[in-house]
C-alpha cells in the first residue's frame, strides 16, 4: 500500500502562513458564505500556530472547530447555527489550510504508451495483491467495508460473499434492500427473483421474494428470522451469526421493505457514514448508486494508531467501465478498478485469499 507523509511545515514555504479564518454558521445547517470545501485528500488547518488535521475527513463537507477545540469534517446539513466554520478557497496553505496533493503526482507525462488508461477489461488483474492486503487487514485488526449490490446474489456469489463474513475479511455489509431479499429468498426457496441456481425461471417464482419478505416481516427483523430459524443460510444469516453489522438503505423501487432496511434518505447517509470513518479498505462490487455514494463518504487514506498515513484501498468492481470511471471522476481517485463480473471475481479472490492463507500457515515462525 502506498504510504503518505505529513508535510514539513517547518519548511520555509508555511512560515508566512496564517492561521485559517473561522466564521460562525448563521443558522442550523446553514454554512457562512465563502466556507472552505473539503475533498478526501490529506487535509491540515492551522489553528492557533499548530497544523492539525480534522476528524473524520470526507469531501463535499466543512471544516468546523466546536466548542472543546476538536476539529471536524461535517457535512452542512449537519453544523449548527454558531458552530465556526473555516472560510477560505485557497489549498495552499496560503489561507490557514493545506491539501496534500503531492501523492498523488505521477511522472512520464508527455511519453506515448500503450495501455495507459486507468480502466480496462483488458488490463490484468492482481488477485494475490488484493488477497494480501484483505488478510492483512484482518491480522492488524483492520475494518474492511464491503458495498454490494444484488447481481452479486444472482451470479452465483453468494456462497463466496457468505464465505468472507464467516471468515472475517467483512468489518462491515453496506447494501440495499434487494441484497438482503434475494439472498433472504435464496435461503428460504432456493431461488433468486424466482430463478433456480441453474439459472431457469421457477413456475410461480415471480412472487417469492415478496414470500421472502412476509416472512421476515412476520419474524420482525432479519436476525429475529434467523433465531426462528426462517433464514438458515447466506449471507445475511453468517452477518448475524457472527456479529457483522450490515446496513440496508432503501430505494424508490423496493418492494416491502424488509423491516431492517433505512428508507429515510438522511437517516441511511447517517448510518453508512458510521461504518465509512472506521473504514481501513473498502470493496465495492456490483452496484453503481452505493459504490459511488460510499466513495463520496470515504477518506482517501487511513490515519494510523502512530499518526502515520497510509492510502485507503478501495476495489471498484463491476462488469462494465462505465461504473468504475465515473466513481473515480466523482472524486474517489483512489478506486482501483476491476472490470469484471462478480461471481468471477468473487470466487478468484476467495481462491486466492485461501493459497494465502495457506502459504502463511506453512511459513516457518519466527524467532
């Protein structure tokens, strides 16, 4: 993974620099004129002669010093009138804030290359790199954030994703209500939208996921139909078995929902948002709305114990370009794109993930 250093700021360059101008917000969820917007980046505000950086950093949202002097990263909606707010435009350290950008420069500009985009089904895939950094992130005790959408269910991954969770490589399940019903109908009928597992549509299969859904809403909630013993498989049985928190947030088009799912937009921003600032690595499969607005939420690094900076992993995967680049243009430039379907991909990574396992195990100990 890549690591970012803090700045010098005892560099010449920040010794005329001033300390960041604060505002107070006129009005609950209202931010004073000129208010400085945060991007995912490594951001410092210098506060009193002292560079420091804000809690729970995320773009699209204000900087904002409360009354104990802590320092945040809250999005407008939520500041309240007098909280101060830093105001300014420039990056540069020029206004009392600094945005470190030098990470992510590259060089060679100007060379003919081929193969140069950054997203493409036709650029190999390193599945050793992926599993390598997923078992790390379980040995350091890191909380890895899964998105999904349901093609994942559909294609035949499900086993695969049910696999993680019990394996724990998943910190936390970000998904809609679809995930969550089908796998649900999955466990209860055998089927997905009424399909078979070979793919065949069922006679009166149309209507199982809404039987899926009665019979989680008879139960009151997913985990009170996992007690009765309604759902005894996949993967919403393995996050309740063995305590991974999910959060299911809703869409116009849903049917039922299932009790368990967030309908209110805000309230559903509030709780990904909790899972998203103790997010170590993010793996965004199949699903373009939730990829994107997970990425909106997410640093681009990880802040560790010692201080230090680390860049964030975040694997986009989806079976056209088109997801994958747009969440990158939407400012998650750290997304490492897989083009791919997510039953190939999810099955090649547990594959992997299993020869690493295997291959630590079987390495000598040291000391």
């Amino acid at each position: 993974m890549t690591t970012i250093a803090h700045p010098d700021f005892t560099a010449a360059r920040f010794a005329s620099f001033p300390d960041a101008r604060f505002t107070p917000a006129p009005a609950d969820g209202v931010l004073p004129e000129g208010f400085f917007t945060t991007t995912n980046l490594p951001t410092y505000v210098r506060v009193d002669g002292r560079w420091r950086m804000p809690r729970e950093p995320r773009m699209d949202g204000a900087l904002v010093l409360d009354a104990q002097g802590e320092l945040w990263v809250r999005e407008g909606r939520r500041v309240r009138a007098g909280e101060r707010v830093v105001v300014g435009k420039a990056e540069d350290g020029s206004e009392g804030v600094y945005v470190n950008m030098a990470y992510l420069a590259e060089g060679g500009e100007g060379e003919f290359k081929f193969m140069t985009s950054e997203v493409s089904r036709e650029k190999p895939i390193d599945y050793a790199h992926m599993a390598r950094l997923l078992v790390e992130e379980r040995e350091r005790g890191g909380y890895p954030i899964w998105v999904t959408g349901p093609a994942l269910v559909h294609s035949r991954a499900r086993a695969d994703m049910t696999w993680f969770v019990e394996n724990g490589f998943v910190g936390a399940l970000l998904a809609g209500n679809a995930v969550a019903v089908h796998d649900i109908e999955a466990s209860i009928y055998g089927t997905t939208l009424g399909m078979s597992g070979a793919g065949e549509a069922t006679s009166g299969g149309h209507g199982l996921h809404m039987r899926a859904i009665n019979r989680v809403r008879q139960a009151g909630s997913i985990a009170k139909a996992v007690e009765a013993g309604v759902i005894t498989n996949g993967i919403m049985h393995a996050c309740v078995k063995h305590g991974v928190p999910f959060v299911l947030t809703g869409s116009i088009r849903d049917d039922g929902p299932l009790p368990d799912v967030v309908t209110d937009n805000l309230a559903a921003q509030d709780a990904m948002r909790r899972h998203a600032v103790k997010a170590t690595m993010a793996v965004l499969i199949a699903t373009a709305l939730h990829a994107i607005a997970t990425g909106n939420m997410l640093p681009a690094f990880v802040t560790e114990k010692d201080g230090s900076l680390r860049e964030l992993p975040t694997i986009c995967v989806d079976s056209s370009e088109f997801v994958v680049s747009k969440l990158k243009d939407r400012g998650t430039h750290q997304a490492f794109g897989v083009v791919t379907n997510a039953q190939d991909f999810m099955h090649i990574l547990r594959l992997y993930v299993e020869r690493e396992l295997a291959a630590r195990a079987a390495a000598p100990k040291q000391g």
